[in-house]
C-alpha cells in the first residue's frame, strides 16, 4: 500500500480541496499555549506538536513559576507564565492544550475559549456528561475538540477503510483490551475524586474505537466493575456496549494488570487486529494484521506495516488547519458529549447491576 499517499488522502478526507489561497489564509501558524507541565503534555505532545507545520509552541504556563520556566527552557519554549490566567490572556496565543487533570478539564477549558482561544483538551474532556454539556456555553466561533489522538494515526483510518468497504464483510463484533500497572497512591489517576480510575482514564478508548468504527452510537451498555479496597477506583472493568442490528463492542481496562493492548474488528470475511492501538510509538512501524481465518493458529494471516507516524503531530496539524482554513473538524463538543454519555452508562450499569440505556 502507498502509504505515504495515504496519510495525504487521510488530510484530503478532512479538508476537501485544502489549499490556503483559496480561503485566503495569510497566517501560516498558529502560536500554541500549554496549560500546565503535565508529564503527558512534556513529553509527548509538546514535542510532537513542535513537529507540526502549521503549529508554534510560543508558551506555557503553570502554578509554579519557577516550574515553567525550567519546563519552557528545556523545550525551546519562548515564554513561560507563572499562572494559567496569565496564559489565557496572552493576545499572541491562539490555542490552548489543555492537559489538566480530568477534574479542571471543563472549567478551563471554558475559561480558554471565552477569551476567544481555541482549545485541545485531553480526554475525558469532563466528569461526565453533564460536566461536558457546560461546554456548549463555549463561543460558537472557538474550536473545542478532545484530544482522541488515535482518530488521526494512519492505522485507524486504514481499519475504517477496511470496514466502510466491506473488505472484512459485515462488521459485527469488536474487542479491546487495555491494560497497565499503577498502584501508586499519589498518582492522580488513583484519585476517584479527581475523575481517576480505568474506565475513565482508558475505557474511553474503546468506547471511542466503537464509535469510530462503528460510526454510531451504543444503545444501552453492561459493566462488570472491580474497584480498589483503598483508592475505590475502578481498576479492572469488562464493559459490552449494544450498538444494534447484531453489533458489539465488548472490552477489558485495568490500571491494575501487567501492560497490553490490542483491538480486534471481526468481520463476516475476516478480522482486523491493530498490533499497538493506543500509545503507538512515533518513531517506529506498526502493525495490521488482517486474517479470513485460512489458519487457526493465524499463520497465514497477512500483515500490513503502518510507516512511523506521531499521532499526536497529526492531531496537532489537523487541528491548526481547522483554525487556520476555518473549516472545523468532525469531532467537536457535541462528539464529546456522546462518549461521555457512555461513560456514564457505564457507571450506572455497575450500580444497578444491569444493562444501562442510552
């Protein structure tokens, strides 16, 4: 496969006819702002977003200032502000990373974009559906969008492709599993009150695979939920998420397991498994392996190798053009809302003990 073509044809089926003259774009970048020195945002995104074309890193903030004038130094960073207020304010950012602890994801991100920046924020972009719904208050002219980087890496375009053209037949049935171990007490993903725990940390995964792949949405969901005696996060859950006519989405999370994850796609013809689903090295080829069962063993199975891809430069990119072009992206607060509706439905099905309806 001509991949290398492909990842333009990926660009082409967000931005049809993207060519900057013809919306007469006279920037070229947008300058960036990174709301706090979160480990995910220094040493993943930051640096990925730096290898945007269209992006500029010019500052970032934290309640430290001593912090984010070591973090900024470090990365090349021009400024540094000892507050996120200071940030916010500054004329010369256009959009915020918002990689703040699940908690503050909504408040900021709300403060950012009514002062007219736009915003990436990590996911879960809030608690729960309600905690999201405060973002329709967001300026109608701000981008919001949730930073699925995934969405955007070559593999799961591909896999879509695959079941959009019935090369695997009738899509039926999907399942993931996604797995590390983190018992420690101080790490904010351990802190039920700070929106801690798998299914929101890493659940939101494969609900968002679903979605994807699917390209509608669950009716109703069933959870079986194991919760830590001491932190009383959820840290096993096996969720199986309806999404009519026969579909289904079925999953393991655990923040408590050794590490692993896979997603498998079966079809009526054959399946597609993705090696590396989730935190796909940027630096390094990946795998599809499309099997029509010749073997049961899966030895005559072929594979497919993805070229090195950053997903996040590619969600930084896609991200800056929406800004930059005014066309937007298919994934904005109301795309947000729905996986968190899920969420949701996850929880009261552990609760109740039943399927939870959509």
């Amino acid at each position: 496969m001509n991949w290398a073509g492909f990842v333009d044809q990926i660009r082409l089926d967000f931005y049809p006819d993207l060519h900057r003259a013809e919306y007469n774009v006279t920037k070229t970048k947008i300058n960036w702002g990174i709301l706090s020195t979160a480990n995910i945002g220094v040493e993943k995104v930051i640096p990925a977003i730096k290898k945007s074309a269209s992006s500029n890193v010019l500052g970032i903030a934290s309640r430290n200032a001593g912090r984010s004038a070591r973090v900024a130094n470090d990365l090349g960073i021009q400024k540094s502000y000892a507050s996120y207020e200071a940030l916010i304010a500054d004329p010369e950012i256009d959009a915020i990373y918002n990689p703040l602890p699940n908690h503050m994801h909504v408040d900021w991100t709300l403060a950012a974009a009514q002062a007219g920046k736009h915003v990436l924020c990590e996911k879960p972009i809030g608690l729960n559906a309600r905690d999201a719904e405060r973002l329709r208050a967001c300026p109608k002219n701000v981008l919001v969008a949730e930073a699925f980087m995934v969405r955007y890496h070559p593999q799961w375009i591909r896999v879509r492709e695959m079941v959009r053209s019935g090369e695997l037949g009738e899509v039926r049935a999907i399942q993931a599993a996604f797995s590390y171990f983190n018992d420690d007490a101080q790490d904010i993903r351990n802190r039920p009150e700070a929106g801690g725990g798998a299914i929101m940390d890493i659940g939101c995964y494969p609900i968002t695979a679903g979605r994807f792949l699917f390209e509608d949405e669950p009716v109703r969901v069933m959870a079986l939920v194991d919760r830590d005696p001491v932190f009383k996060t959820d840290r096993m859950a096996s969720v199986v998420a309806d999404f009519g006519g026969g579909r289904q989405l079925s999953f393991m999370v655990s923040t408590q397991l050794c590490p692993y994850q896979t997603l498998n796609v079966f079809g009526t013809k054959a399946r597609a498994e993705i090696m590396i689903p989730y935190n796909a090295p940027a630096d390094k080829e990946t795998a599809l392996i499309v099997d029509a069962g010749e073997s049961l063993d899966g030895s005559l199975a072929g594979c497919e190798i993805v070229p090195a891809c950053d997903q996040y430069t590619e969600q930084a990119e896609m991200f800056a053009q929406a800004i930059l072009t005014g066309r937007g992206l298919p994934y904005g607060i109301e795309d947000s809302i729905a996986s968190m509706r899920v969420l949701d439905a996850v929880f009261v099905s552990e609760e109740q003990k039943t399927w939870a309806n959509l």
